[in-house]
C-alpha cells in the first residue's frame, strides 16, 4: 500500500478520535473505546472494548505471535489513555472538536495528549499486520481511561493480569518523537495550616493561619530535597496549585488549607517528602503547640526511570536512529503517565515516544504535526519487527 493511502487512513482516524469527546472529568471513554474498536474490526484485527460503568472503558487490540509454543517470547504492547483534559473557558481558533486541519498540523482537544499517538500506534498496529510477517511475540494495543485524573484505567487492568505476559512497553505520550527513558513522578499533598483565633483588631492575640501558611509555602518551595540533581530530569519541584483560609476579614483564622503539587526524581521517596513537609510545617510554627496539623495525600504516582542498557531501550534507539538518520538522544518528561500505575506493579522496561509536543498539551488550539503522526507510526511498526528478533 502507498504513503499517501496510508497517510490518509491514519489521518482519517485522528479526526474521529478527535471528533469523539472524550473529556475527563467526568470521564467519558466508553465512545472513543468504540471508535477504535470499530476501526480495528474493518481491518479483522481482534479487539475488546472493557467497559466498567455505562460511559466508561479499557479497550485492548491484540495479533498473536505465529508460534503457538507455550514458551514462546514475552508480547511487545503500545499503550495509551483514551482520556482529555476540558476545553477550557477560552476561545479557540479552531473547533476543540473540529479535527480542522492547516498547515499540515491536525487542530483539537487531545491532538497533541495523546490522541495522536493513539492514532499513529493504531495504525502501526493494522499496517503491522497487514504486512503478515510471521512475529514470535503478541503485539498489543492497550488504551486506557481516567490516565488524566486517577489512572483508573490502568489500574484496573494492572488488576486484570494483562501485562503479566508483557515484556516491554511503549507509552505514546507527547515527546516531540524524542525517545524518553524516565519521567518525573508526582506527590499531591493536601496541608492544613493551623493557627489560633482572635479578633481582626488585636491579631496579636492570635495567630493567623494564613501568615503560617505562607511562610510554610515560602520554605517548601524553596527547600533542597536530600537527592543529587538527575541527569535527565534535574531537581525535585514544588508548586503550591490551590490555597483556602479564613473565615471573614475582621477574625484571625485559625485554619488555612493549602495543596501542593510536587514532582518527584528517581531515588526520592514520597515517605521521606512526607516526613520533609511535617518537619518544616513544624518549624514554621517554632514553639507554637497546635493539634490540628493535618497532611493528606491527593495523589502518589512513581517516577519513571528504565535502564539505558536494557535491550529493548537498545534496540529503541537503533531504529530510531535507522529511520530518522539522526543521532538520538536520551530525554526525561517532567509529567508523569499511566507508567507510574504499570511499572511499579510489573517491572516491565517501558519508554515514552509520541508524535505530540509537550508544549501543546492542555493549551488552547492544541494540535500534532501529520508529519510526526507519520514518522511515529513508522518507528512503531519497526520498532515490533526488530524487537521481535531478540530471544530475551
């Protein structure tokens, strides 16, 4: 088959993707997981939608390995969330839903994160078969919801036993085409402020928990985690995202809410962060004694750090320099992904490469090269051929 009808097959199935609102919250994946599994059943590829409530869903494609050998080699699988961020308040240029394409660039919500790479994996998977090579591995194709909230999704197939049978993968988030080995994890901590009530007229009868809470804020974000700088993903960050205290203007509060979002590197446990926050909340306070000290845990999602010398991390690159007749280079995102949920769980050695651009994501008028789309989706399908070769 021609560039050109393969160009606009995988073209054509962005713009459904696309065109399919699949927004989360609240969650809404079941639709998309249909679209998929439609497309891949016009090409008679075995597919599965898991729906787990009336508008929700997992969905796994999968071409069997020619041996039928109990033995034979762990299956390659891509993988991806079904999921976008809203629209957001803000105008748009183009139609969020629009799937409107200029400048070679297809335009809408999830082009870049991660609908793109859903588009170019899908295809890869279809042209990979349709070329009928003989592979001694399963190849699957796992889409995932809630990646943008809870990694729900991928939780629950983690629970499954899917990925037991697994032994390498590849998540197409956004890197710009580059091959990524490690991302940054994340630590969402909910911290209660306390002070002490007074009236608005004699504050120094009190202590105000807003004043606690921004010098508490003011030494956490520019705290020095005990961990040397990574190579790839440099230091640990910290961003205070949402802040609430007070009662009414003329009353000291004594209770100031504040929730961070921190970034985590390879080699920082979120135990040792936890225990970092307790003990700079309690110097903030110095000789204050308050009982009310409250640290929540939001969210807990592990860093991402694969081993450059693993085969398939080796193998990765070969292709990748073979077909972009460039030299690679070694990249760490700084968000984190369903790798956070999978990894922990099965060791499976996992990258990240995707045809979307970080800086797209979540943005007003987002939207992924057809040049990228095309170039992943070629890197995907060797990528399954070579890696098929290796006996480990």
């Amino acid at each position: 088959m021609d560039i050109k009808t393969q160009e606009s097959e995988v073209v054509s199935l962005l713009q459904s993707l696309i065109k399919t609102k699949s927004i989360n919250p609240p969650g809404s994946e079941l639709e998309i997981a249909q679209v998929l599994f439609d497309w891949f059943q016009s090409y008679e590829i075995q597919a599965v939608v898991h729906p787990f409530n009336e508008k929700r869903a997992n969905l796994i494609a999968h071409i069997s390995a020619h041996s039928s050998k109990k033995s034979k080699l762990p299956a390659l699988a891509f993988c991806g969330h079904l999921d976008t961020v809203p629209l957001g308040d803000s105008r748009w240029t183009y139609d969020p839903l629009g799937a409107e394409i200029s400048d070679g660039r297809v335009y809408g919500r999830g082009a870049a994160d991660m609908k793109g790479g859903l588009a170019a994996m899908a295809a890869a998977v279809v042209f990979l078969n349709r070329r009928k090579i003989k592979l001694n591995r399963d190849i699957y194709f796992i889409c995932t919801a809630g990646e943008e909230v809870d990694s729900i999704g991928a939780s629950m197939l983690v629970s499954s036993g899917i990925f037991e049978d697994i032994g390498a993968l590849i998540i197409g988030e956004p890197t710009g085409l580059d091959i990524a080995i490690s991302h940054k994890g994340a630590l969402w901590v909910h911290v209660r402020v306390p002070g002490r009530m007074a009236h608005g007229s004699t504050p120094q009868l009190g202590s105000n928990a807003i004043v606690n809470a921004g010098r508490f804020i003011e030494k956490l974000v520019s705290y020095q985690f005990n961990i040397d700088k990574h190579p790839l993903l440099g230091n640990p960050t910290v961003n205070p995202g949402l802040i609430n205290g007070g009662i009414s203007v003329n009353v000291v509060p004594d209770s100031c809410e504040v929730t961070f979002d921190i970034r985590t590197i390879p080699g920082l446990t979120h135990e040792s962060v936890l225990e970092d926050i307790k003990t700079l909340l309690i110097e903030t306070l110095n000789s204050e004694k308050f009982r009310d000290i409250e640290i929540k845990v939001v969210l807990d999602r592990s860093a991402l750090s694969t081993d450059i010398n693993s085969s398939f991390v080796r193998i990765a690159f070969e292709v990748y320099e073979r077909i972009s007749q460039r030299p690679s280079r070694v990249k760490g995102m700084s968000y984190y992904t369903d790798a956070s949920v999978i990894v922990p769980a099965t060791g499976i050695p996992t990258i990240l490469l995707g045809p979307g651009e970080i800086d797209q994501a979540h943005k007003v008028d987002e939207y992924v090269k057809i040049e990228y789309i095309l170039r992943a989706m070629k890197f995907y399908e060797e990528l399954a051929v070579q890696f098929d070769r290796i006996s480990d």
